[in-house]
C-alpha cells in the first residue's frame, strides 16, 4: 500500500466522502468569501445609497456574515453529511464535470433559503438580496462545484489530503478573526 494514494474502493463509501467533502469544501467557500465579500459590500453600499465599511455595522452586513460563519463552522458539514451523501450517491457513475455541476445546482438551490430570508428580515429588500446572491450563493455555487471537481483527487493522494487539513484549519481561523474584526470593529 502507498503513502501517496489509497488502495480502496474509491472514497471509501459515503461517509468518507462526506468529510473529504467538508474537508475540501470549507477552505474552497472562505477563499469564495473572502473573494466577493468586497465587492458585496459595495454593490450593497451602491444599490442602499449608503457607505458601509467592510464590518458589520449595518444590519444587513451583519446578517450576511453570521449566515456566512454559520455556513462554515455548521452548514457545510450539515449539507456533505446529508443532501451531500444523496447527490453523491446518485451522481457517482457520472462523469467529474457533470458532477460538479449537479453539486453546483444543489448548493445554489440550498443558498436560496439564506438569501430569501437575508432580503426578508431587511429594510432595503432588493440591495440586501443582491448582496446576499454575490456573498452567499455565489460561494456556495463555486465550493460547492470545485469540491466535487477536487474530490477524486483528495480521495487519492494522501499529499493532498493533508494540505487540505491544513487549509482547513487555516479557513477557520480565518473566520475566526473575520468575525472578532467585523463584529468588533462595527462599534468604532
């Protein structure tokens, strides 16, 4: 046997997939994050007609970010754990692409719920929406497909699968000092 790849049946059933998945998928949706987070925030600042910073002194804000830590630290791992293991199961004989897509599909599908109730609960209904599809959907959409794309080759190589250990714990101490900076920062 390998150190650099397995020699079992491929994921090694569903729950191992499960939490490659989560494993893969957490660092991949901060990096989306940390991405668009930015540019949500001024399209929101645009569409509202305000100036926020990048913290979370505006409702709004804070509302996107806790749904955004909360998909981190609980939603990603709830979803690979659950819906995940479903989609998994039935797009296994399908090519990685196409996969990926399916992914894609069911994380978008999922990120519907948060962005509805972000637009819902705020005072400037279509600017929070807009600012809840570039901050939360579109993260959801990218990990989501490219931890299905990357899945195969996590599963295999042992190297790669301990980078992405490592990349985890980097994303959550990421959050970690996202959330001390935003929720912080909001009352300067």
């Amino acid at each position: 046997m390998s150190d650099d790849a397995t020699d079992t049946r491929p994921y090694g059933g569903n729950t191992r997939a499960a939490w490659l998945a989560t494993a893969t998928g957490i660092p991949l949706y901060v990096l989306m994050w940390a991405i668009v987070w930015g540019p949500g925030v001024q399209l929101f600042g645009s569409l509202a007609d305000i100036e926020p910073r990048p913290t979370v002194e505006n409702s709004t804000l804070a509302a996107i970010a806790a749904i955004n830590i909360l998909t981190v630290l609980v939603g990603l791992a709830v979803v690979a754990h659950t819906v995940g293991r479903v989609v998994f199961a039935r797009t296994s004989s399908m090519a990685v692409g196409q996969a990926a897509v399916v992914f894609a599909a069911m994380a978008a599908v999922l990120a519907v719920v948060p962005v509805v109730l972000v637009g819902v609960g705020q005072e400037d209904t279509g600017p929070a929406v807009a600012a809840a599809i570039v901050i939360i959907l579109v993260p959801c959409v990218v990990s989501a497909g490219a931890t299905r794309a990357l899945l195969p080759a996590v599963d295999r190589y042992a190297a790669l699968r301990g980078t992405v250990m490592v990349l985890l714990v980097i994303a959550i101490i990421a959050v970690v000092v996202f959330t001390f900076y935003a929720y912080a920062g909001a009352g300067q």
